[in-house]
C-alpha cells in the first residue's frame, strides 16, 4: 500500500491552507487613500494627530472607511476618489495653514481593500510594478563636475583653516576650475606650507597621480609663488561613486513622503539613477521632492540667551538677538542657534543608530572624514559644557534634528549623540544625517507617465496569458493521463496558489516580466509530473503491481527532477545577482516557482495519489491512460 505518514498529509494540508489565506488578500484589489507623513525631524506621527484628522474629516462632512497609523505615517482609506480629493485638500489645509512652512506630506495613496482579519495576519497584497499599476517614471542625470567642485571647495575652506592653525602665511586662496590654488610671496612659506599640507596628505607626491586624495604641483614666475592641488583620479572616482550612492540614500529618505508602496530606486551607468513610482501620478508633487536640495550644518547654541526667557520670548516673535536664529527643537522647546556653520553635513561619512557604552541608552554614532575630526576635535576642546545644534536646511529653511551637550574633547572622527532619544528616534536622526542633503545637483533628463488604464490592460493580458496556458496544459494532461493528469493538474493549481502566497507573505513586486515567470514557471513545473507518470507507466509495462509502481515511479523520478531543477536555479539565481530591473523582477518569480514546484509536484501530487489508490489492497490497474506491456499487441 502507498500510504503517507500523517505528518507529512498535515504539512500539505497546512500549506495549502497558509497558502489559500495568503494569495486571498490579492482577489480584494485597492481603494484610494491619503497618506499623512512629517517632513520634519522635530515633528513624529502621533495618536493626538490620529484624532485630529478624524475631526478635520467630520468637519469637512467626509466619510471614511477607517483611519490606521503606524511609526512613519497615517493613512485615511476612503470610499471613492472623488472622497479622496476632498480629504486630502481637507487635511491639507488644517496640518498645514502655511504651505512655504510644511509640516506634513499629505499624499495620494492606494491601500488594500482586504478585510482587517486578514491584515491583522499580515496577509497583504502583492505590490505591482509600474507596467501594471501605472505611475511616474524618471531618469536622473548627476552632475559629476559639481560633486568634485563641491568636494573642491570644501578641501579650500579645510586648507585655509589648516593653514590658519599651523600659522602660515600666504596670499590667498581660491579655487581655478578644478583646481585649489594657493598663492605666497616667497619660496620659504611656499615650501613650509607644501611640507604641511604632505603631513595630513602623507601618500601624496608633488606632480605624480597616487594614492592620494591631493597632487600638489609647485610653480613659481617672477615674485608668484603658487601651489596647485587637484584630486587624484582615484579620489574623483571615489567622489563621484559616493556622490551617487548619497543621492540614492536621500531619494529613498524623500519618497517615504509620497507613501510609494514600493519604489525602484537604482543605480544606471555611472552617473544616472532611475526612478520608478508606481501608483503616483502627481508628477509635480513628485518632482518637488526629488528636486529638493538640503544640507547639514554643525552650530553652536546661545545657552545664555536661550536661558533668558524674556529675550526667547522676543525670539519667537521674530526678534532673536543679533548673530542667533530661533528653532524649536523636538518637545517644542525653543532655543537660540548662532549662525556660524562650524561644520557641514559634507566631512560626516556614516551615521549609523546604536546605544551609549555607560548608560546604555539609545544613541547615533557619527564618523567624520580626516579634516572634519581636525576641526570637531577643536570645536569640542574649546566649547566643553556647550551645547551644540544639528541642523538639517531645506529651502532656506533649517531644524533641529537634535542638540546634545558636548561632555569632553572629542577626537579620532567617532562621534556620540545621545540623550532623550527613544530607538525609534535615533533611526530616524541615523538616516536623517546619512540620508539628508543631496551630495551633487541633479537634473531630471526623462520622464514618462503610465496611466493606471495601461497598467489594467498589462494585468488583464498577463492574466489571460497565464489562464490560457493553464487551461491548455490541463487538457493535455487529463487527456493523455486521465486520472494521474487530473492529479497532475491540481499540483500544478497548488504550485501556482504556493507562488502567488510566497510572493505575497514575502511583499514582492510583481512586473510584466514577473507574469511571464508565472507562466514559464507553470510550463516547466508541470515537466515533473510527466517524469512521475512517466516513471509509473514503464514500471506498469515492465510487470510491476500498480502499488509498487507507483512507488518505484515517484522514487525513481525523483533524482531526475531534483537535477533538472537545480540546474534551472543555478541559472536564476545568476539572473539575479548579475541581472538588473525587468530582469531581476523576472529572476525573482522565477527562482521562487522552481522552489514551489518541487513541493507541489512531488509531495502534493504523492499525496493525492495516495489518497485515491493508497488504502486499496487489491488494485487491478491505474487510471494513467494507455500502458504498452511486452508481448501485448496495441491498436
């Protein structure tokens, strides 16, 4: 007899049932929605704001279909578009009265329209792509020459201090396109500031293109002493590489405002990015904040003035005291920041969440570049007891993100914040101080709209596709193995409901590319139970009982499918290492297919067999279709 033991029939079972809740979220489609995120570091999502969208919604007479928050956003479900429209306007105009001074992003959203039960299992929807769901897409084109002429000029300001500090003398300096040029009136001071510059530049060789950051030339006419210093062509690589991968950190940071469910941000050739937004079609909210440049900037706060509550009074009726600005930092107290910018967002090389060794509290750790550690390592020594204000400036317009208390020297570029900081926070000022000026200008040089129309009309081809092969892969099979196909065709269907739950459960995006993958998935999956029928027909023509066939066939088979399909994913897993955009999307579905089919084809479809033949003691013959035996004549 071919029977299974029970643990192996109660995996199937739960499988299919986990694999049933998990593709049924799919079938419930999107309702629209408005998404309500802070663009501010000094403002989170809170439950009192929950409460005051819903009475800004029962004011304007708009009904909802329920309001859910989570630590980034809150996000309205509604019953129409028309609905949707007049809540974003609604709530737009009561979080942000002063829309130069936003507070919060109020956004155009699609949420899943499946029921909470199923949500509360984390059963949610597939994303879809931009060729099924519609959206924007651009291509980014960075501006190479101004990360170096911004890396330029910032190693000018860093020569000028160096040279301040170590007092030398000299006649100016300044920056002659992509070079720094530093002038002197004699070759005493030219040849002292060189050998200083070489001390903090140390793999660096006058005329010669190393290691180094700097190549420093010498030159002298008549009574012009001058040093020119230009980037290595290993430092303007590493600029430029950097300056990409900044700005893909910061998209990535801005984008959450949009509430993009899932948006492809990626790397194209060595100066451009591609962005792809499904579901948004406000292209011109979406260009402001791919468009927005920000900066970080190190000052130093007032703490006499900020301890006077008749001058912070003043101050925040637009009247601080001369050389200071007024901010509100987060629990909205105000205080009083200089305007000298003792460091930029431009020396800090990581910034990454973690805890305080003493008091183990939540913290954000900062690495500073060689010239930053020099000169935090003074602003540190000389400002011990003070308190220092991180700002992040947007559009002329800067905040808080945090401003700790200098407790002693700090040097060796490895910097602390902490203090009054929940986890949750210190990942958001980490990602905010990596992530939050745009390292070189971008311009937007393609851009295409998709409709929501095409998109539906992607889906409904892909869909059909897929069923028409489907269909006739199940014909075939019932026909030419009758029962055994019938079995056959429903591991086929349990593979395919398998694929989609995965896809599922793991939030995977799906692209036309991916519906093809579905459907190539199918056509080899399906490869595995004609081995297994097969396998039992030989055993059948070679004079074994049916009970022993189909034992010796799923057994014998199972070397065979197991080779095929590793070799299939050898080459899959290739597609997605090395393979990019539609390629990876397709590699994705398709590695994961290979994995459910070799479940489905194997375990479920033994299992249905076993439960049609497998308690039978005295079984004549199989439903497999036409067997040729020796010595048997066939017509």
């Amino acid at each position: 007899m071919n029977r299974y033991p029970l643990w192996k029939n109660v995996t199937v079972i739960v499988a299919v049932v986990l694999g049933l809740l998990y593709t049924l979220p799919n079938f419930f489609g999107e309702v629209p929605a408005v998404q309500v995120s802070s663009v501010k570091a000094t403002i989170k999502i809170e439950p009192k704001l929950l409460s005051r969208i819903e009475d800004v919604l029962k004011a304007a007479a708009i009904p909802n279909n329920g309001l859910f928050a989570d630590t980034n956003s809150i996000r309205v479900r509604l019953a129409d578009t028309d609905a949707q429209l007049k809540a974003k306007d609604a709530i737009e105009k009561a979080l942000n009265p002063d829309p130069s001074d936003a507070s919060y992003s109020v956004a155009l959203n699609l949420l899943s329209a499946s029921p909470q039960w199923l949500s509360g299992m984390h059963a949610l929807p597939m994303y879809l792509g931009l060729d099924l769901r519609g959206g924007v897409h651009f291509l980014l084109q960075v501006d190479m020459k101004g990360a170096l002429t911004k890396r330029l000029d910032a190693t000018a300001a860093d020569l000028r201090s160096l040279l301040r500090d170590k007092t030398v003398r000299h006649a100016g300096i300044g920056r002659d396109g992509q070079a720094v040029v530093i002038k002197f009136r004699d070759a005493e001071t030219q040849a002292k500031a060189r050998d200083v510059i070489l001390d903090t530049q140390p793999a660096a060789m006058a005329g010669k293109a190393t290691q180094a950051d700097l190549v420093i030339a010498e030159s002298a006419e008549g009574g012009d002493f001058r040093l020119t210093l230009t980037l290595s062509e290993a430092a303007q690589k590493r600029v430029q590489e950097m300056a990409v991968k900044q700005n893909i950190g910061t998209l990535h940071n801005r984008i959450n405002e949009l509430g993009v469910a899932e948006p492809v941000i990626q790397q194209q050739g060595a100066d451009r990015i591609v962005v792809q937004l499904p579901g948004v079609q406000d292209t011109a909210k979406a260009k402001d904040i791919l468009g927005r440049t920000a900066t970080l900037e190190l000052r130093m706060v007032d703490d006499e003035a900020s301890a006077n509550p008749a001058v912070m009074e003043l101050a925040a009726k637009g009247q601080p005291p001369v050389g200071t600005e007024y901010y509100v930092e987060r629990g909205g107290r105000g205080l009083l920041v200089r305007k000298q910018v003792m460091l930029t967002g431009e020396r800090l090389t990581d910034a990454q969440p973690g805890f305080d060794n003493q008091s183990h509290e939540p913290a954000v750790h900062l690495t500073l570049d060689s010239a930053g550690a020099r000169v935090f390592k003074d602003l540190t020594r000389e400002n011990v007891g003070k308190r220092m204000a991180i700002l992040l400036v947007e559009k002329g317009k800067g905040e808080v993100v945090t401003a700790p208390v200098i407790r002693s020297e700090i040097g060796g570029g490895r910097v602390q914040i902490s203090g009054r900081m929940s986890t949750v926070e210190a990942n958001d000022v980490a990602l905010l101080l990596r992530a939050g000026s745009l390292a070189a200008p971008m311009e937007i040089i393609e851009e295409r709209t998709i409709g929501p129309s095409l998109g539906a009309d992607n889906i409904k081809k892909g869909f059909d596709s897929t069923l028409w092969g489907f269909t006739a892969i199940a014909t075939f099979m019932v026909a030419y193995y009758l029962l055994f196909g019938l079995v056959s065709v429903l591991a086929l269907s349990a593979n395919l409901l398998f694929l989609i739950a995965l896809l599922s459960l793991l939030q995977a995006t799906l692209t036309l590319p991916g519906i093809a993958a579905i459907a190539l998935t199918l056509g080899m999956a399906i490869d595995a139970n004609v081995l297994i029928n097969e396998r039992v027909r030989e055993e059948l023509r070679n004079g074994s009982t049916p009970q022993a066939a189909i034992t010796a066939g799923y057994e014998r088979a199972w070397g065979t499918i197991l080779d095929s399909n590793v070799t299939t994913l050898i080459a899959g897993i290739a597609l997605l290492i090395f393979g990019s955009g539609p390629v990876r999307g397709f590699a994705v579905v398709h590695c994961l297919g290979i994995l459910t089919s070799i479940f489905s084809s194997v375990v479920v479809s033994r299992a249905l067999v076993n439960l049609i033949y497998g308690r039978r003691r005295k079984l004549a013959a199989l439903s497999i279709g036409q067997v040729w035996k020796p010595g048997v004549e066939t017509k």
